[in-house]
C-alpha cells in the first residue's frame, strides 16, 4: 500500500512520464514516415554527370564501403552538414547527388565558393533522388562493399554517426 506521499510523487511525475512517451512515439513515427519510400538491399545503380564535366558511377565504388549522400546547394540543414562530408570525404569513399541545384554550370561554382571536393553528381531534374525513394534532404546512404545498402538517414547526422555507420558497413 502506498503512502500519501508516495502517491503525490507519482501523480507528479506521470505527466513528465507520459509526455516523453509520446514525444518518443512522435519521433518514431516521423522517422518511419520519412524512410517509408528508401530502398533496402543492393542499392540501385546510379551513373551521371559531375558539374566539371566528367562521368560518375556509383557501380565503381564496388568491393569498398561508400557514403552515398543526397544533398541540395539550397537546403539549410544540407550546408549545415557540408562540413562533415568534406571530412569525410578526405580519407572514405564518398559519392555525393546534388539534387536540383541548377545547372552544371552553376553547381560547378557552388562546389568551388564552398570548397566542396568530393565526387558530386549532377541530378538537376531528382531523378536519381527519386530512383533512391529520397523525399527530403539531407538524405545519407550507407553502402558495404558489395553494393548492399546497411543504414538510410533522413535529415542531419553527425560526422561521428556517419563513422560509425561507415566503419559498421565494412564489417
């Protein structure tokens, strides 16, 4: 049998309680509803253009693990994580898609304002976004090195979390 005081600490803390239930539920279904349409399994080949003008395969990545990364020149979030690419992209395979971010031209010159070296494909009308069921940006794929996706992202992730995943897919 509980004391009157016991039972006043729980009716004040079931509300805290309850309320991060349900906020753990939302993000669980925001994070559901945002991976619904990517693909799982041998990831679909992609091949195109980069905006300097040479050709790009995802297919060539094969027998290493790859981050596979869809991004937009307009997307905030997309900048906010550009830093983190680009440290990745010094010593692990990347291939990134800019989706709808004008012409070759155009993303050529955003690559070069904002120093971005790594592999970019250019993806102007997100064809390929959609090939790969990407419906918001940032969107990061995890390849092993025979092709298979192993983890899917939707939104921000840490330089630390794309690490983990990468160092995850090549074991």
């Amino acid at each position: 049998m509980q004391t009157a005081a016991q039972q006043a600490q729980r009716s004040r803390f079931w509300p805290v309680v309850r309320d991060l239930g349900l906020v753990v539920l939302l993000y669980a279904g925001v994070r559901a509803y945002q991976h619904r349409a990517l693909p799982s399994g041998p990831a679909p080949d992609l091949a195109g253009s980069a905006p300097s003008g040479g050709e790009l395969s995802l297919r060539s990545y094969r027998g290493r693990p790859v981050l596979l990364h869809f991004w937009a020149s307009w997307c905030g979030v997309c900048q906010l994580e550009q830093s983190s690419i680009v440290a990745l992209a010094q010593g692990l395979p990347v291939l990134t898609v800019a989706t709808q971010s004008g012409t070759p031209e155009q993303l050529r010159l955003y690559a070069q304002q904002h120093h971005l070296e790594f592999p970019i494909l250019t993806d102007a009308s997100g064809a390929l976004a959609r090939r790969y069921g990407v419906t918001a940006l940032p969107t990061t794929f995890v390849l092993d090195a025979a092709g298979r996706i192993r983890h899917a992202e939707v939104g921000y992730t840490t330089q630390l979390g794309l690490r983990l995943r990468m160092w995850l897919a090549a074991r």
